[in-house]
C-alpha cells in the first residue's frame, strides 16, 4: 500500500514534467561576471612589455675602465682577422644580456693615449674600428669608423710615418683596414691575423 502511493506521485510528477515545455538544465557552478570583467572580454590583448632598450643594459663584465674615459675597454689577446674580431666583440652581448661591444673607435686624444698604451701590452699593431671605402683614389681617402660611420679626425689620431700606403705607395685595394700602434695608425689586409681593442659605451 505504501510502495504504490510512492509509485503513483512519481508518475504524476513525471507526467507533470512532461506537459511544460521547458527541459531540466544542468547548472554549473560559477561565480557571475561582474560588469567591468564582462566588457574587458572584448577589449584587445594589451600589447606585451618591450625588450629592455639598449641603453639600459650594462657592459659586459670583463670591460675594464680606464680613467678619465667614459667608455669601457677589452684587449682581444688572440690574433685573428679583422673581420673576426669585429664579431667577436659584437658578441659580447651574450644574447642581449649586456650591451654589445664593437672595435675601438677613437674621438678623443686622451683615448688615443690610452689606447697606445692599452694596445702596447701586445707588442704589435691591434685593430680597431677603422675601415676603408673600395676603390678610393689615394691610400689616405676614404677612412671612416665603422661602428659611427664618422671620417677620420687626424687632428685626433695620426698615420705612421708613410702611412697609410697601400704596402706599394698607390691604392690598389689591398690594405683597407687600420691597425693601432705606438707610432699612431697603419693600413693592414683585413685577412691577417692580429690583436684587437673592444670598446662599449656604458
């Protein structure tokens, strides 16, 4: 008797279920959107952080200084071509960590000095930054620093004694990059093997 009233209200509650006309939902539990999180959803994706500018970023560590320059310097010990040494000293920014090097650009006399005096250490000619334009008319035209694109100041930092001569007197487009030594600047074959000078701007 009471298994059969329990059997008898199911059915009319199902059959109740059965004349409306909406269906049971499933609700899932979640907290209401307030309206400020509701209209960020159709706003863009803010735009991501920069990478940190250059001029933020520090030398490399094993950049010495020198007093009285504001720059910071190091001596590359092995000899190698001038075009290798140029990428070894752009290297030094071990991946955007630090600013990157680049060979010695002098636009100073007091770096000049120091520069003959750091270079000595190697008792031979060490190359900087210092290129020179194909095809130029004279040994002496068309010099110019290569990181700056800057000329060459001669009022700054000289020629040797017969320099710059092509190793002949007349250009011949053999000797286009410039080597430092105590006596001032020399033209070299960028092919051969020498020290170089890595300058960074702090």
């Amino acid at each position: 008797m009471y298994d059969g009233a329990v059997h008898l209200r199911g059915s009319i509650f199902l059959a109740i279920l059965e004349g409306c006309s909406f269906s049971p939902r499933t609700t899932v539990d979640a907290a209401p959107l307030l309206p400020d999180a509701a209209s960020s959803l159709d706003a863009p994706d803010a735009p991501a952080p920069a990478d940190a500018p250059v001029g933020a970023l520090a030398c490399p560590p094993d950049y010495a200084s020198i007093a009285q320059l504001t720059s910071r310097y190091r001596v590359i010990a092995q000899g190698e071509t001038h075009d290798l040494q140029r990428a070894d000293c752009q290297d030094d920014d071990a991946g955007a960590m630090f600013r990157p090097g680049h060979l010695l650009v002098i636009d100073s006399t007091g770096e000049r000095d120091a520069m003959i005096t750091l270079g000595g250490t190697t008792a031979d000619l060490v190359w900087v930054g210092l290129t020179q334009a194909p095809m130029q008319a004279t040994p002496r035209t068309g010099w110019t620093w290569d990181d700056t694109g800057a000329p060459l100041d001669e009022n700054i930092v000289t020629w040797v004694t017969t320099e710059p001569n092509d190793a002949g007197g007349s250009e011949n487009n053999e000797e286009n990059a410039a080597g430092l030594g105590v006596g001032g600047l020399s033209d070299l074959r960028a092919s051969e093997g020498r020290h170089a000078i890595c300058e960074c701007e702090p």
